[in-house]
C-alpha cells in the first residue's frame, strides 16, 4: 500500500532533481536528439540519475520506469516513473515552466504524483486519498459552468497525431480560450484552479503518471479520451478536467470530432 513515507520519498526524489537541473537552467551544456527527434540534455540525465540512486538504495525492491535510462524491475508491484524534465524544449530556451515528474503506480494505478518546477520553486504533490498540496499547502480546483467558460490548455498543434488535431480544435472551438505551451506545468495549474481543461495525445507512461493523483487530489478528473481511468496501458490521449461535472461536455464534442474518421 501507498504511506506517506512514500510521499515523503517523492519529495525528496524532486529535491534532488532539482538540486541536478538547477546548474544547467539557462547554462552550456551537452544537448543530443533522440530517435523521435525530442531533445535530451545533461540535465535530464543527471536528473534522472540523482533520483534512481536513491530509489536503488532505499526501495531496491520496487521497479522503475524512466524517460532517459529505462525500465528496471518494470514487473514489480510497486513502480516507479520518472520524467526528469517534462518540457525540455522549454527548459532549453530558458522558460521556467517545465517540470519533474515524479509517480508511484501499484498493479499500474498512479497513487502518488510529484510535478515540480525547480526554478520557480513551485510544486504540486499528490497522494491517493489525500488533498493536492501547493508548497505544503491545500489546493482545489475551480468549478466550470460551462465550456464557453472554460480555459483549455495543451502543449502544442504538432503534438495531435493523425486526425486527432481536427478533434481538439472542435473542442477548443467551444472553449473560451486556448492556451499553448506548459507540458506538465498546465496539469498542476487545474489542480491550482487557474485553468479549467487540459487535453492531450500521444503522451507516454513517464509523461502522465504523476499527474493522476495531483488533479483527482484537488478535485478535478482525469482520463482518457473514452472516459476511462489512466494506467500503465492507457494509449497516451489524455482529458484533465477542473470541473468533473464537464467531463460528458468534453467527451461529446471530441466524439463529434471523430465523425468521418
């Protein structure tokens, strides 16, 4: 089962990240391309490292699932799942609206989530059962009305695979506003009550484990784009709303984006 000692470790996971990311922000330093063309840099390396030394000397028996080095024990009950720096684009041209993501799944459900933005000093912290915390403190999100009320957020256009774009723009066109760029810095903004609507595809495991329980902990809903829960073997769209009483809104006009596809 999930405790706060497990809690307390995730914080000191990001604490550490932090202490690895924060020489590198707006510095020189090694940068490569991966085979999907997304940059990786030292600091998301020695991220990631600073936080599996801990784990490989306090949790040796849990799993571990990471952007940059990969899958270690991934069977265990326990896992694991780290994104150094979500939003290394971001990161690179010097804004500080990335994040570490750190999450701890059991049987594959997120039950603990870290998104934490090391530059500004800000982050969220999420556990099953347990109120999202903003820098210690409780945070809820906000009631929507309705869609031409709600903020939306995403992180880019090109980020929409197939036909999946021409679904969101239906969406967006309902919204009030739609806001580009954040990664997983919007996610922590619904928990916060500043944005109402977050959609996305294509994200991996890394990317959306620890945004689970720091949402849902403040209030708001997360799933995919069929309305179901997000595990271990979610296809990577992603609907993160403030107001779950929304959730049938957004459903039904991505559905009707679908039409003829």
């Amino acid at each position: 089962m999930t405790t706060r000692d497990d809690l307390a470790l995730a914080n000191r996971l990001a604490d550490a990240a932090g202490a690895a990311i924060r020489p590198f922000f707006r510095a020189r330093y090694d940068m490569e391309y991966k085979s999907d063309l997304s940059p990786v840099t030292e600091a998301d390396k020695a991220a990631e490292a600073a936080i599996r030394a801990i784990l490989e000397k306090e949790r040796p028996q849990d799993g571990i699932i990471g952007e940059e080095y990969g899958a270690t024990r991934e069977d265990a009950e326990r896992v694991w799942i780290l994104d150094p720096i979500d939003g290394t684009r971001s990161f690179i041209a010097g804004r500080p609206i990335f994040g570490t993501l750190v999450a701890l799944t059991q049987a594959g459900w997120p039950t603990v989530g870290i998104i934490d933005q090391p530059i500004a000093g800000e982050r969220w912290a999420g556990m099953m059962g347990q109120p999202t915390t903003f820098n210690g403190k409780p945070v809820t999100t906000r009631a929507c009305r309705d869609l031409d009320q709600a903020i939306l957020a995403s992180t880019a256009p090109q980020l929409f695979p197939g036909c999946t774009g021409e679904h969101f723009s239906r969406l967006a066109g309902q919204c009030r506003d739609t806001l580009w760029g954040g990664d997983c810095y919007n996610y922590g903004l619904v928990a916060s009550g500043h944005v109402d609507i977050v959609i996305e595809a294509g994200l991996k495991l890394h990317d959306l484990a620890a945004l689970v329980p720091v949402v849902e902990g403040a209030g708001g809903r997360m799933c995919d784009w069929a309305g179901d829960p997000l595990t271990h073997d979610s296809d990577g769209r992603v609907i993160a709303l403030g107001d779950p009483a929304r959730l049938d809104d957004v459903l039904d006009a991505l559905a009707e984006g679908h039409e003829g596809h």
